[in-house]
C-alpha cells in the first residue's frame, strides 16, 4: 500500500513539473504564430490588399461615342521612375535589402494583379550607373534583372537618367552603350498604333556636343511620328509651387527654383521637344514627387513619383490606358513605409507585454480591467 502511495506521489509530481513546461510551449507557439503572421502580412499580404484597389481607368474610344467600325486596341502601359537601385559603394547592404525587396514585391503585385502590356521606367533606373566598374555594373544589372524580372509577353522599356549615365559634363559613349546593352537602345517603340518616344534628356544640354547632336538628330529624323513621350528630366518649369496631392514635393520644397538642365530641362530644350515631337502627353521622373503641368497647346506633362521608399514614404506608378487618339491616366499607391513601420512596432509592444504576463512581471491587462471593474462595482 505504501509503494503504491509513493508511485501515485511521484507520478502527480511529473505531471505537475510538466504544466509549466506545457505552457511555455504553448506560449512559444503563440509568439511563432504571431512573428509568422506579421511578417507574412508586412512583407507578401499588404501589397496584394493595397494594389488590389488599383484599376486600369476607362478610355474613350469611338465605339463608346456611337461610332461604327472597328474598335481602337487599348494598351495598358505602366509607368513607374526613379529605382535607384544602390550599388557597392553608397549601398549598405541593409538598405539594399529593405527597399529592393520592397520594389521587388510591389512590381511582381502589380505585374500578377493588373497585367499590363508594357512597363516604362522613367530614368535613374540605377543609383551609382555613373560611376560604377563593370564589375559593380554587373551586379547591379542582375539584382535588377531579379527585381523587374517579367514574362515574355510584358515588355520592358528604360530611359537613362543622371544617375544612370551622369550628368551633361559626366556622360560619355562607353556609359550610354552600356545603359543600351542591358535596355533596347531604340528611341521609338510602337505598339497597337501607338508612337512613344524614349529621350535621352541628359544629352539636350544645347552645347553641340558630340551626343548632343547625335541626340538631336534622331529626334528630328522620328519627329513627324511621335504622338507621345516620355524622358527623364521634367520639362522646363520653375518650381513645384503649382503641383498638389499627397504625393507632390513638400511644402518647404516646393518654392526652390529649378535649375535648368539640373533639375529641369532648359526652356530652349523643352521649347524644342514640343516643337518637333507634338506629343500629347508628356511622362518625367527625376524629381522623386508628383505633378501635373499643361505646357502650350494644352499639352499635359505628368511627373511620376519616385517607386522606392528610399526616396519617399508613399510610392507610387503610373498606369496609362492609350489608344492611337486618345489616353487615361490613373495613380496607383504602393504600401506607405510608415504603416509597415508602425505595423511592425506595434507586433513587438504586443509580444514583450504577452512574454512580460506570462512571465508574472505584468498584470494580465484582461485581469487587471476586470479587478478595476469589480471594485468599481463595489464602490
């Protein structure tokens, strides 16, 4: 009887000693599941929520006012700008990480979700084009190729920007040879009745150079077939002071006059561009923030906001619904890297509270409102 006592006591005190252990696990479990969820939501799921809002906008076509015929083709463009993919020498490999991976989900979200027909990027696809070896040029090509990486029915088309092939006094042939070798060097690109026209804008500095002319030269030779446009640099204007929305320059930017052929084409070069090509539409990139100016004629410029959250919180692109006659212009907003952040912080506040109850330092906040309740009853 005796024997049979003392195994009932230590079989109660196993079971006892294993409670606790019980608990931890499933308390690890539960800090796993949550770490799990909002890495899964902060990292796949939020694009996917917030590009889902996005939609191609509608373009009239002649058959939509009562016409007989044939209806226009609709091309669905994407147009997006300023990567800055860094490179090996301003590039912390953190911050390579956080914002490649971000423009790397947002773009495959957005090539799943929307399926355009082509992308355009709009300069400075590169941070350090201007400088790099080509060893370092490499690589960056092929995080890029990683990144933007697309089916074969998308196309994919670049402009060279500053940060791509320097500036005026920086830029030389081996340099634009190389940007053209990894992006189709062609200056026209028709599709579905449709002229875009690809411009060097770095090379419209006026001066007579040797790429200068060259430049030049190619766009009189398309001018009589362009209808559209798209470039680097903006066309003159001489602030931000007229650009609205959430997504233009700040306020205390806003006011800095542009410098010519820095900040913006000069007016001689954008006097030029209109007047040879006759566009309808002008895309830009370089600034890093939004705006919209009618140029003479009625002509409207977009400036696209920069795509990566290193150079602003609320990326965004552009998606272009374009006919031979007409076109629809529609912003679609990434992710805002605050929210991320806030996301993040409040999952980590959360778990320490849960480690902190578990381990007895803290109240349950659950116990502690219902004793405050209680005593309230009471009183």
């Amino acid at each position: 009887m005796a024997a049979e006592d003392t195994a009932s006591t230590r079989l109660g005190a196993g079971r006892q000693h294993l409670r606790p252990l019980k608990r931890r696990g499933l308390v690890l479990l539960r800090l796993t599941a949550i770490v799990f969820a909002v890495l899964v939501f902060c990292e796949f799921l939020i694009y996917y929520l917030v590009i889902f809002r996005c939609s191609w906008p509608a373009v009239k076509t002649p058959a939509d006012a009562g016409g007989l015929g044939t209806p226009e083709p609709v091309l669905r463009a994407m147009f997006l700008a300023d990567t800055h993919l860094l490179g090996a020498v301003r590039g912390h490999w953190l911050d390579k990480l956080r914002r490649e991976w971000q423009m790397e989900r947002a773009f495959q979200t957005a090539l799943w979700l929307l399926q355009p027909e082509v992308v355009f990027i709009l300069g400075d696809v590169f941070d350090e084009g201007k400088w790099s070896s080509s060893q370092a040029w490499a690589d960056d090509v092929g995080r890029f190729w990683k990144i933007f990486r697309h089916p074969p029915h998308v196309q994919l088309r670049a402009v060279a920007g500053n940060h791509d092939i320097g500036f005026h006094y920086q830029m030389n042939t081996y340099k634009i040879k190389r940007f053209e070798k990894v992006f189709n060097p062609e200056r026209l690109f028709s599709w579905k009745g449709i002229n875009f026209v690809m411009v060097n804008s770095v090379a419209l500095e006026g001066d007579s150079c040797d790429i200068c002319s060259g430049a030049e030269a190619e766009l009189l030779e398309l001018s009589h077939r362009l209808n559209c446009s798209r470039e680097h640099f903006p066309l003159y204007r001489r602030n931000d002071a007229n650009c609205s929305g959430e997504d233009a320059a700040p306020p205390d930017e806003k006011y800095t006059p542009f410098k010519e052929r820095y900040d913006a084409l000069s007016q001689e070069a954008s006097r030029k561009l209109l007047w040879w090509l006759r566009p309808r539409l002008v895309l830009s990139g370089h600034t890093h923030s939004a705006c919209e100016v009618l140029h003479g004629a009625g002509v409207l410029e977009v400036s696209v906001p920069s795509f990566s959250w290193r150079n602003r919180n609320n990326p965004s692109f552009i998606m272009g619904s374009v006919t031979a006659t007409e076109y629809a212009l529609a912003k679609c907003y990434l992710p805002c890297e605050d929210m991320v952040l806030t996301t993040y912080c409040t999952a980590a506040g959360g778990l320490v509270l849960l480690t902190l109850v578990h381990a007895g330092l803290v109240a349950s906040p659950f116990h502690f409102g219902w004793n405050m309740l209680r005593k309230f009853k009471t009183t």
